[in-house]
C-alpha cells in the first residue's frame, strides 16, 4: 500500500495504520499531510483496534477543529447530498458543539453561524433559528 501511494495513488478517503507501522507510513507525511489523510492517534486513526477505528469512520465520524477564538470548521455535507440529509447533518453538528458547552461558560455560545460551500461565499444563519432547530 505504501508502495502504491508513493506512486500517487489517493483514491481512500481515510487512512488508519497501527502504532508499530507509524515508522514506514511516516515517509508518507509530505504526501498525505496536506490531504488530511495522515493518520493521527489523537482523532483514532493510530490504533490497533482496527475493526472499530473503521466501524466509527463508515458510520460518518468526522473531526473538526477549533481556533483560539472560537471559530469551529466542520464539514457538514457533499453537494450530491440532498436537502433532508444536510439538514439533519447540521442539525446533529449542532447538537454535538451545544452539548460540548462547559458548565462554567457563561453568556451566549454560539453568536453567529455561516454555511459556505469549500470554495463559495458564506450565508449566515441566524443562531436563534439554529437554537430552535436543534431543540
């Protein structure tokens, strides 16, 4: 495999590896790196449990990240995806943020939100909608 994608072959979504094969994938880092498919023990993808780290990734676990001020990038969904199914993935991203609230958080949590295509113009949505969506 490793073989393989020296020679550019990309077509996976996810790579998962065990911890004692890190060494050779490794050399891989330039290629996979800026794809986002390393494979990284902090989001799962470095274990030995591979049945359940590939379970977790077909069911539609996805990472995402926070900046320092707060802003949360998370892909919601494909353009092939219809209507019904973005919003029940928006709704379920919003659910996960709200509940990842500190208890000792004080004032409000989510102040904007904005929906964008990867390379598109934002729409923003109104939070108090969002709230009553999710509720």
């Amino acid at each position: 495999m490793i073989e393989k994608i020296t020679q550019g072959w990309l077509d996976f979504d996810k790579a998962i590896a065990t911890p004692d094969m890190m060494g050779m994938v490794s050399k891989l880092g330039k290629i996979l790196g800026p794809r986002g498919l390393m494979p990284n023990p902090k989001v799962g993808t470095v274990t030995f449990d591979l049945e359940k780290a590939i379970r977790e990734i077909k069911a539609g676990k996805v990472e995402f990240k926070v900046e320092k001020a707060g802003v949360v990038h998370i892909p919601v969904g494909k353009v092939s995806f219809g209507f019904d199914k973005l919003l029940e993935n928006i709704r379920s991203v919003l659910e996960v943020i709200i509940r990842a609230k500190p208890p000792t958080s004080k004032g409000v949590y989510l102040r904007s939100i904005g929906l964008s295509s990867t390379m598109g113009p934002g729409i923003k949505i109104d939070p108090v909608d969002i709230r009553n969506l999710v509720k």
